[in-house]
C-alpha cells in the first residue's frame, strides 16, 4: 500500500460539496467517516488483548474474556457550521454485551506501574497497545475507503458525474 492518498478532481468535487444543502453534506460526511473509523475499529479488534478475568473481577465486575473487545464502538459526529468532523473509535465504558463499564481500557493500552490498590500492592502491567497499532496500521485504507465511499454515495446517490474523480493509494 502506498504510503499517500492521491485524489485527482477534488477542486470539482469541492465546488459539488459546496453547492449541497447543509444537512445533506454532513450525512453524506457522517457516513463516511463512519465507514473509516469501522476499519479502525476492525483492526483494534484483532489487536486487543483478551484474558480470562480473575476469579474477582469476573464475579465483581461481570468481566468475560472478551469484554474489552466487546467495549469497543465507533461512530462520527460532523458540524459543518463550526467546521469540525470527527470520527472515533472508543474503548471501555458499558457494551450490549455486559452492563458493567469496562474500566480497564487505557490501562491494557498503557499499560500501569505497580501501586497500592487499597488491599494489596499490584506489581503493574505491561501495556498491551491495540488501538494505537490500529489507527498507524490502517489510516491510509481508512482515508481510502472514506474517499471511495463519498465518490460512491455522491454518484449513486446524488447523481454527480465522479468519471473525473481518480482515488488511488491502494
């Protein structure tokens, strides 16, 4: 894979952009960058660590081996007024699958210097990064697949003639 996306038209495809109603370009955005941030998400997936819990937490906590991997979600949020497009991919808190937050998300990723839980002196962890792997490995097919996706829903979609709109970097 190429280390650079190269997109030809884009002036054209800015002048489309502009001409759009507000609300129109944000979902056309929004959409885009969701499909991005899954193939971040994808990736952290087969990156993060999954364990059986100690007998403690998994009685404490409901903690599953998996759990981490089950708290992981994406999404995007666009504000086209303010300029601002976001796409994320979060770990921890509650998923469908367990009702109890994943607390121990940035830990795992960062890993934790030993200390004194209050009960006993944890020896640390080392860290075990899968998002930051994720998002270095898969930026580039992220930026792709966005691109792809908006010249695909603005012809399918919208009806604009995208023959001009070269995407490469694959």
């Amino acid at each position: 894979m190429s280390s650079e996306v190269k997109i030809k038209g884009l002036s054209e495809l800015n002048k489309f952009l502009q001409t759009m109603p507000v609300k129109m370009e944000a979902n056309v955005i929004r959409a885009a960058l969701r499909v991005g941030a899954k193939v971040i998400k994808e990736a952290a997936e087969r990156n993060v660590p999954v364990s059986p819990p100690s007998r403690k937490n998994a009685a404490q906590y409901n903690a599953y081996a998996g759990a981490l991997r089950d708290s992981l979600r994406y999404g995007a949020r666009v504000n086209l007024r303010k300029g601002k497009v976001i796409a994320y991919v979060r770990a921890g808190g509650k998923s469908k699958k367990n009702p109890n937050p994943v607390f121990w998300a940035k830990w795992a990723e960062y890993g934790t210097k030993a200390h004194d839980n209050g009960n006993w002196m944890h020896p640390g962890a080392d860290p075990s990064p899968y998002m930051r792997p994720a998002l270095n490995a898969e930026s580039q097919h992220a930026l792709l697949v966005i691109a792809n996706f908006i010249k695909m829903r603005l012809d399918t979609t919208h009806g604009l003639d995208v023959k001009d709109i070269g995407i490469g970097g694959e």
